[in-house]
C-alpha cells in the first residue's frame, strides 16, 4: 500500500465543502453540511443520526477513508 502523502497545509473550508460536495454527489454521504461554529453536519443515510465533525480536516480525512475504503474493496485488475 502506498502511504498518504503529508499535507503541509491546514485543508481550508473551501476544500472541505468541495470534497462534501463530492461525496453526496456520488451518494456515499446522505448530507454534509457546514455549521456556523466551523462544525460539520454529516449523516451516512436517511434513517440514521447526524454526525458532528469538528472542522474542515474531519472532512477532508472523512473523504479520504471512503476512497480507501473503496479502492480497498475493488480487486486488483493489474
């Protein structure tokens, strides 16, 4: 497995609602929505309860977990 590079750099609020964006467009997050706190509002699917997130690089870190996951599920094609 290759290992995550070191970012050098905070990830802003910018990035975070891009990368929230990204994933309840493709329909692997139900809602993310930013707080005026600087929270994050996430919920997995419908039925399930809201998630609190503490700022924009719980996101960030929340986006890569799910393409890990997903990369980690497909099998190799190599």
């Amino acid at each position: 497995m290759i290992p995550r590079p070191v970012r050098t750099s905070e990830p802003t609020i910018t990035e975070a609602g891009a990368w929230a964006d990204v994933l309840v467009r493709r329909r692997l997050l139900h809602a993310a929505v930013p707080a005026p706190t600087g929270q994050w509002l996430v919920q997995f699917q419908p039925d399930e309860p809201v998630h609190v997130l503490t700022g924009p690089a719980d996101i960030v870190e929340l986006a890569a977990t799910i393409q890990h996951r997903i990369r980690s599920a497909r099998p190799e094609s190599r």
